[in-house]
C-alpha cells in the first residue's frame, strides 16, 4: 500500500486543520488506516484510526478534538483537527494495516505500530502558542 500525507501547516493555538492520506493499492478488504504523530523527543504515539466499516478509535488526548473519517471512493482518510494545542506539534503520519480485525482478534490494539505494515513519509503540523 502507497500511502501519501498532505496538509501539515503552522497553526497558531484554538485552530482547526485537516490532514488527507491518498492510499492506493490495497490487497485486502480487511484494512485498517491510522494516524500516528511524533513530537521531538518523544516516541510515536497512536492518534486515531478508522477501518474500512467505518469504525473509529481515539486516543484520549484527542477525543473531541480530532474527528478521523474516510472517502472511500477517493481512497483517502482525513484527519480534521479542531482546538489544537501546542503539544499537538508533531510530524503526523499515516499508515495502513492489511489484516485489522485478525489483528484484533488476538488482543493487538488499534495503536499497535507493529502491526502496521506500510507508512506515509509524514507532514509537519506545528502550533504556534
């Protein structure tokens, strides 16, 4: 799977952004995409994830803030960001999981990087307090 990141800007503080993955060439109908972010210094962490049902997963320092939703017909998956904050910083990454629900049938979580087999190459989102 080919999966290319757009939308990362400078925001100031209380803004809104949104983040597109243009997907292609998946192989199952089992697939899960999410977006994983990292901040300097820190390890990557798990935001949100929508799988091909239409189901969506949060991290809590997310919910209600970020809504994650999917065109399917345009093979792409957005991240709308709304009240963000500074510690939103980070490079935002998306990637793909092939085998999702098998996944989660043996407990793996939805933030499980290590069952995600292909990633985007990241954008930038910085916010400026």
């Amino acid at each position: 799977v080919q999966l290319v990141e757009s939308g990362g800007a400078l925001v100031q503080a209380g803004g809104s952004l949104r983040l597109s993955c243009a997907a292609s060439g998946f192989t199952t109908d089992d697939w899960a995409i999410a977006w994983f972010r990292q901040a300097p210094g820190k390890a990557r962490e798990g935001v949100s994830a929508i799988t091909i049902n239409g189901n969506t997963y949060y991290a809590d320092s997310v919910k209600g803030r970020f809504t994650i939703s999917s065109d399917n017909a345009k093979n792409t998956v957005y991240l709308e960001m709304h009240s963000v904050k500074p510690e939103d910083t980070a490079v935002y990454y998306c990637a793909a999981d092939p085998r999702f629900t098998y996944h989660a049938s043996y407990g793996s979580p939805w933030y499980a990087q290590w069952e995600y087999d292909d990633w985007g190459q990241g954008t930038q989102v910085t916010v400026s307090s």
